[in-house]
C-alpha cells in the first residue's frame, strides 16, 4: 500500500530544512522570513501537484526529503532519489540489506539497514556512498541532532550515537524494548519501545536517560511540534499520544485508527493510518479536523 500523504509529510520535513538554512545550496529555497519557522508548513510550500504518484519497486516506508529531492528506500536494497516537483528519478543506489528508515542531515542521506546492521551514509548531491558504518543488532529508525546520528537497534534495545562527519560511535545506550522510532526535540532524543509501551528520552549530549513514559500498546511512530510529543500506538485499536516534551506529563490521548506514521505541518498533526487512510488532528487540543480516505494501490 502507498499512501500519497507520505510524500506531503516529507516535502513539509524539506521545507523545515530550507528555512533552517541546511537545505544543500543548489536549493531554491526561502532565504529570508519573519513568520514563525513552527508554521511554515502553512505559509511556503513546494510547487507539487498533491495528486500525482511515482512508481517505486519494493518500497519499505523509509522516506526523507533534502529540500528539492525525495528518497525512498526499497527492500531489495536500494534508494531511489526522486525530483519532489515532478518526480523524475534521478538515480537508484545501492545500500545496506533490508533499508528501513531515512534520515538526512543538511548534507548526507543516513539509511538504517536492518538485515545488515549497518548504516549507510549517501552525499545528497550525487548519492555517492561516503560510508557504511556498524550498528547494533536490526536497526530500524535514524534522526539526526545536527551533528549526530542517533540509531535506534531494535534487537539490542538500545539506541548508538554516531559522529556525523566520519560515521565514529560516540556511544550506546540502553531504552526500552523494542526502540523502532526516535524524534529530536532540540536538545532530547525521544525513543518509542514498542514492546515495552513506553517512550524513552535521552539528554542529546550525553546519552542519559531523563526519564521513561508509559503510552498505550505498541507505540510506532513520533512526532515534535515545537512543545510536545507525539506518540503514535496500534495496540488497542489505536491512539496518539501527546506528552509535554519538558517533563514527558500526558497532556491527552486521542483515538485514531491504526496509526503508522505522523508528521507535524505547523499547526496540525497528520497521521498515517494502517487503513487506507489520514487523520489530521489540531495540535493545540488534539481535535479531529479531517480524515482523507485513500485506496490500496
């Protein structure tokens, strides 16, 4: 199943990473704005017809956007870089077995290979591999803190920290069970542990652990909103969480169908359901504003 709301969620990741200024530099991006950089997803957008779908073979759900360019990661080893205004392939590049999840850090593509337990690091303006670098055990998720990559190792129940610049292990650190998301909130890494229900989060700069937080079965999926916490859990028929990132206090839970993925656009959360369809939630109170049925492709 592909789900053409995925594409929205990263093209609004690109647009963070051009106002931040670490979009790569042959981006037309914008350079200047007095707007809340939180709402930016409602004020400058791509030039992409919503509608359109692009073949991928074997796409596993691992997805980045650098700006002016969408990579996908394919199960049979690959990603394929796609041009985000019209879809052009422009080039497909071998990576670890079994690549999950992406993560691009201003200047390079990080992939997680889960069957190789390995990273693989791709520059962004070629796809030229620049290194692959040993991980723990099943590696699923990746994020970036703006000069660390952070691992999460799925059948280790841990999570490694990598110096970007030469793929070095600066550390790993103990979460829960079964660590298969991890956001950045500025300053913390949070990890979702979907076999212990909980979310973990750990100081950026050290790897301590600040605190463990109990959400409902099988959390999946986060997301930062500028304050709070996202949490994304299937169990149950599902729900999304909202924790303050501050101190990890459950600020409500919101009942939504087989949540997969999520992404904040500025002022809402969209979530990707497991049933063919979107939920976008107001993030201020976590009302349900709409939900967008899509088909299986």
């Amino acid at each position: 199943m592909r789900n053409p709301v995925q594409c929205i969620a990263v093209v609004l990741m690109g647009l963070a990473i051009g106002i931040a200024g670490t979009r790569p530099a042959q981006a037309q991006f914008v350079v200047s704005s007095t707007f809340n950089p939180l709402q930016l997803a409602t004020l400058h957008w791509e030039a992409v017809n919503s509608t359109t779908q692009f073949e991928v073979n074997f796409p596993s759900g691992g997805l980045a956007c650098d700006g002016p360019h969408l990579w996908i990661a394919s199960h049979n080893g690959t990603v394929t870089e796609l041009q985000t205004n019209d879809g052009t392939v422009l080039g497909t590049f071998n990576v670890g077995i079994l690549p999950a999840r992406i993560a691009f850090d201003g200047t390079a593509i990080w992939v997680a290979n889960s069957g190789s337990n390995t990273v693989t690091k791709l520059a962004a303006s070629n796809g030229a591999t620049l290194g692959t670098f040993p991980v723990g055990r099943v590696p699923i998720a990746v994020v970036s803190d703006g000069a660390n990559l952070w691992v999460t190792n799925s059948e280790d129940n841990t999570v490694t920290k990598l110096e970007e610049s030469n793929g070095a292990t600066l550390g790993t650190f103990a979460v829960g069970t079964k660590p298969v998301a991890v956001a950045f909130d500025g300053a913390n890494l949070w990890v979702a542990n979907a076999v212990s229900n909980n979310v973990t989060k750990l100081e950026a700069s050290n790897g301590k652990v600040l605190g463990t937080f109990t959400v409902a079965g099988g959390p999946s999926a986060l997301a930062f909103d500028g304050a709070n916490i996202w949490v994304a859990s299937s169990g149950f028929g599902g729900t999304v969480t909202k924790l303050r990132a501050s101190d990890g206090t459950t600020l409500g839970i919101f009942t939504v169908n087989d949540p997969r993925a999520m992404v904040f656009d500025g002022a809402n959360i969209w979530v990707a359901n497991g049933l063919n369809s979107v939920t976008k939630l107001q993030a201020s109170n976590g009302q349900h504003l709409h939900i967008c049925r899509g088909k299986r492709i």
